[in-house]
C-alpha cells in the first residue's frame, strides 16, 4: 500500500468516525443489542470459538443454555465496545466523568510514592480503549501502553491517534522491551494486556481456568528485575452506560530465589486475577480469542509444555 493510498484511506476512517461521533452515545449503546445478535446469528466461527472457550472454562459449571446466553450477550458487550470508538473522540477533561468513574486510585498513588515504576494488569476486558483514553485525563499520568500494531495500517494510524490523543503513548510491542524498561525506570506507568495467547517462545504455558496457557512472560520478568509494582486494572460497565475503571492492590511479587520458576509462579498468579475478574463479569472478555491454542512448537521444545503438565499436576492444578 502506497503512502499515498494509506493517506486517502486514513482521511476517509477519520470523517467517517467524526460523522458517528456526533451521534448521541446512547444511540450506539441501544444499537448494540440488535446488531450483536445479528453478529451471533451469522458469525458461526467465533460463536464456535467462544462456546469452547467457554467450554474451557466453566466445564460443568454452567449449563448449555446458560453458556449460549453468555455467548450471545458476550458478542452484545464486543459490539458496543465497537460502536463505543467514535464517541471517545469527544473525551476530554470536561467530558470524561460522562464516560467512566475511578475507584482504587489510592493504590496507584501508593505505588507512584514508591518510585519503582507501575505496571497496569489487565485485558481485553470492558471497554479496555476508554480505560487507556480516560487514565491520563483521571489520574494526571500518562500511561505508556504496550500494543501490537494493526495490520490494516490506516485504521492503525487513526487508532495510535486516538488512543494518543488524551496524553497517552504507544510502545509497539515488536520492540517493546527496552522502551518498557526506560519508562519504568523513571517511574511511569506500563499498561499491558496479558490476556492474549503469547508464541512458545515469549512464554510460559500456566493455568488460565484450570487449563494450560501459553502467556506472555513479560510482567514477571519485569516486575521481578525492576521490583515495579503489578497493579490490576479493569473497566466494568455500569447501568448508566459508564464504565468503573477499578485499580486493586498491588500483586504481592513471588520470589524463591529460581528466577524461571518465579516467572513462572508470578505468572500463573497473573492469570488467577484475571479470571478472578473475568468472572465477576464473564460478558465482559473477548471471548472470541483462541486463548489455549499451542502456536506450532518445534519439537525440541515440547519439553517445556510436558514439563508444566507435570509440574501442576504435582503441585494440585488440573490442565
């Protein structure tokens, strides 16, 4: 794609979104129900996708019924998330006790008095893009947030705007370590979505429900080597429209003195946060996400994956 083309295409996304942001939220947030359904109905693959994430998850938990139901109002929650974008253009400062309420913020003051640099726990949760906007505009912080970046590069660039544009920054996360490692050291603020299934080889394969998951071992190397604080973070939709932006209490840090193991332990409790969240509002996860996929592992590394089996099996968990 030409520089040019992309030109044309980003201006064209950008009025696009400018003509949707003058209609009334509450427009968009009725709009969701029908549309998500719609979605449901004719999506069979990612409604196939989240009946056995779901599956994973709750086993015999939940019934049948009750799972198609949290499917269906699942794809609900990712519709609004969707249709939510256009209206963030018009957050700021005098806006923005319109769109999300904070509670918790004491614990990241807490953690800024510390001076090791803050590390936001979260996931693709809630309205994960109104969390990264409204964080710089409620707490005076910007938020240095680690992104893959889009393979459509004019949505990309509107998007790396608009999540910019309250006081943000990006850090691709191709080539996020250094630039991470920076911020916290000068005790800013790193948000990272661990939620997403990571490449065998960027990862520890962990509990995550009960069952194992490859995860990114970012946060725990991280934490472990800079002594940063690990605070969850995550946005729950309220009956007016707004989202509750909640910050728990710092992580407590494992640390036994086996580095790989700390890793993985600090890892394995990063997963239990989020489910524990998760659970407290299972429409509110991207549940169409393969999350315990195995991406190709070369044979040499299998070991890795049988070591963890082994590993939890001994120390009481079920994968």
């Amino acid at each position: 794609m030409t520089k040019t083309s992309v030109d044309i295409q980003y201006f064209i996304l950008k009025f696009l979104l400018s003509v949707l942001a003058a209609i009334p939220r509450n427009i968009f947030i009725k709009l969701a129900v029908p549309i998500g359904y719609i979605w449901y109905i004719v999506d069979r693959r990612h409604r196939t996708i989240a009946r056995e994430n779901m599956r994973i998850a709750y086993g015999n938990e939940k019934s049948p019924q009750t799972i198609r139901k949290l499917i269906m109002d699942n794809f609900v929650q990712i519709t609004r998330v969707a249709l939510e974008l256009p209206s963030l253009m018009k957050m700021n400062q005098q806006t923005v006790d319109s769109y999300v309420i904070y509670e918790g913020v004491e614990h990241l003051n807490a953690a800024i008095e510390r001076k090791n640099g803050i590390i936001i726990l979260s996931a693709h949760f809630g309205n994960w893009e109104a969390m990264v906007r409204s964080w710089p505009l409620k707490t005076s912080l910007p938020c240095n947030g680690v992104v893959r970046p889009l393979d459509y590069e004019p949505m990309e660039r509107l998007q790396a705007e608009l999540r910019s544009s309250t006081g943000g920054r990006l850090i691709d996360k191709n080539n996020a370590k250094d630039a991470v490692i920076e911020v916290l050291q000068k005790n800013e603020v790193v948000g990272i979505l661990l939620d997403q299934c990571a490449s065998w080889y960027e990862g520890v394969f962990v509990p995550f429900f009960g069952k194992l998951a490859c995860t990114s071992k970012g946060v725990a190397s991280l934490a472990l080597l800079l002594n940063s604080t690990v605070l969850p973070v995550f946005s729950f939709r309220q009956k007016d429209g707004r989202y509750k932006i909640v910050i728990s209490s710092p992580m407590s840090i494992i640390r036994t003195g086996d580095f790989e193991k700390d890793i993985m332990l600090n890892t394995e409790q990063f997963n239990r946060e989020i489910e524990k969240n998760i659970r407290k509002a299972p429409d509110h996860w991207f549940w169409v996400h393969r999350r315990w996929r195995i991406i190709d592992i070369p044979d040499k590394h299998k070991h890795k994956l049988e070591n963890a089996k082994l590993y939890f099996r001994q120390h009481g968990g079920i994968v």
